[in-house]
C-alpha cells in the first residue's frame, strides 16, 4: 500500500491522479483522520495502514512574502511534521519513503547550475531561511535513520510548482497561484494586476502533474538520496505575467519594486533526475492556461 500525506496539496493531487490512473492503491489521509503534528497518532495511522511506500508531501507551505512573515510558525510545524513521519516511517518499516523538499534549501549564491551536494555548503536565503532549514533538518534525519535503520529514502529537491488544488492566497502564497488569483479578480472587475517585484527575476517552474510523474519515476527506480526535481528550462517571471495577461485578457499590469524580487536567478542541475529515466514534458503556457481556467471554474471553493 502506497500512503500519501499531504494529499489535498497541489501535489498531493496530481500524485494521487497519476497514480490513480497507473491502477495503483493508495491512501491518503486528510489533517482530520491522522495529525501529522502528533507522533503518537501518526505512528498509529501508520501502523494500521501498513504501508510499504511513504510520499511525505505534508508541509506548512508559504510563498516567498508568507515564508517572511511566518519564520518561527513555518520552522517548528514542518520540524515536527518531518520528524514525526520519518520517526513512524522507522518504526513501522516502511520500505521506502520519498520525502520531498524545496528548492529553498540552497544558498542564494550557490554556483549555477545548482548542485545536490552543495546543500550543507552554505546556509539557505535569507527570504526563506527558516523554511530551509525546517527541510535540512528533515535531510540529516531520513540520513540518519538511514545509517541506523537502513531506511531506503528519496529526498527530491522540488522546484516551483503550480497546478489545480494550489493555494491562491494573494499575500502569501506562491508566485504563480498568487498572479492567477489577482488576474481573475481583475479580469471580473475589469480592474489591473499590480505584481510584485521587477520581473527579471528568473524561474524554474513546474506542473504539479509532471512532478508527480517524477516522483512514482524516482520511487520505482533504484534512485537514492537528495535529487533536483526541476525542468531545467527556467523562465522570467515577466514571461508568466504576461502570459495570463494575455490568458485572462487583463492587459493592465503594474509592477511595485518596493516588493522584494527574491534571488533573480534560479537553474537547477537535472541530471541525477534524468539519469532515473524521468525527461520533462512541459509547455509552460498551456499548463498556465489549465490552472487558470481551473481556478476559473472552482475559484468559490479554491484554497486561499
């Protein structure tokens, strides 16, 4: 049995739509039936499902602006969630966990293309440094249940995802959820979209769909350890935002550089996740005009 935490994600979704549609069981439990911030419950939910296969998606996820309101909040929540899984995954031998991770654990300044083995190099951004460190945490423990246990683990380094089921929180969510919110708002008032930053800053972003195949890739391989899951084609933020000006039909767009752009540049290295025999299938225009006219359709009931 295959057992996803973090199941209403936009990850979490997409993952239990692939695999739905691979005929493959799995369970994933919603915050009311099992709390991840409990390790006595967790260790339970675990034990009675009887999992072979753990994909620890669960998180407190912002974006960049909620990431910097939220420091203290953001790191102990995910702490203990990461450790309470990892802990339950351990004692209830759960054959192989696939633990996913951000991209915000790198180092701003890291040389480019990034690398997986310069985690431990550098300490993560500033922006999001607290998010960071809450996920290399989660590293050292899957490392080291790994020598004591023998705990065979994946953790892939997700880049920026986007998909049905996001959150659309304007102030703290992530980049592209966000811009989709505010362009349909305009878009039924007729109003602009004032966006964040300068728009030079630079982006690896990814379907939340083409990240759930990576993932089942990567689980079913004999891949191991800390692994980039991105596309490897990064775009401007620019080129986003005047894709679904054109895609809403809001042609009124303001940018307010008070707001901070992040780090501007952003390549991730990709070759441990095409040596797993994942190769990116991406049109990044068509994947924003889907999310859209999804949230068109579902915006009364969407997460914000």
């Amino acid at each position: 049995m295959i057992l996803i935490t973090g199941g209403n994600g936009v990850l979490g979704k997409a993952l239990q739509g692939y695999l739905s549609a691979l005929g493959r069981p799995f369970i994933a439990p919603r915050s009311s039936e099992v709390n991840l911030l409990d390790i006595s419950g967790t260790t339970d939910f675990f034990e009675n499902t009887k999992a072979s296969v753990v994909f620890h998606l669960a998180g407190r996820v912002h974006g960049l602006m909620g990431n910097s309101r939220f420091p203290e909040d953001t790191y102990y929540e995910n702490c203990l969630i990461n450790a309470n899984v990892v802990r339950a995954s351990v004692r209830c031998k759960v054959k192989k966990i696939v633990a996913a991770s951000t991209v915000a654990i790198y180092n701003s300044e890291t040389t480019l293309p990034v690398k997986e083995d310069t985690i431990w190099s550098a300490p993560p951004g500033a922006h999001e440094a607290a998010y960071g460190h809450a996920k290399r945490g989660m590293l050292a423990h899957l490392e080291a249940a790994g020598s004591q246990h023998g705990l065979d683990y994946i953790y892939p380094i997700l880049t920026n995802l986007f998909g049905p089921h996001d959150n659309f929180d304007e102030a703290n969510g992530h980049v592209i959820p966000s811009l989709i919110s505010k362009f349909f708002n305009a878009a039924r008032i007729g109003g602009s979209v004032e966006v964040w930053g300068s728009g030079k800053a630079e982006r690896d972003f990814m379907p939340a769909d083409e990240a759930a195949r990576a993932l089942v890739i990567l689980s079913d391989s004999d891949a191991f350890g800390a692994i980039n899951v991105a596309t490897g084609q990064p775009v401007l933020i620019k080129y986003v935002v005047e894709s679904l000006s054109n895609i809403s039909g809001v042609s009124k767009v303001s940018w307010d550089s008070t707001k901070p752009d992040g780090q501007l540049i952003r390549r991730y290295d990709t070759t441990k996740l095409q040596s797993s025999g994942f190769q990116p299938k991406i049109d990044l225009y068509s994947a924003l005009e889907s999310t859209y006219r999804w949230y068109e359709s579902h915006h009364d009931v969407a997460r914000r």
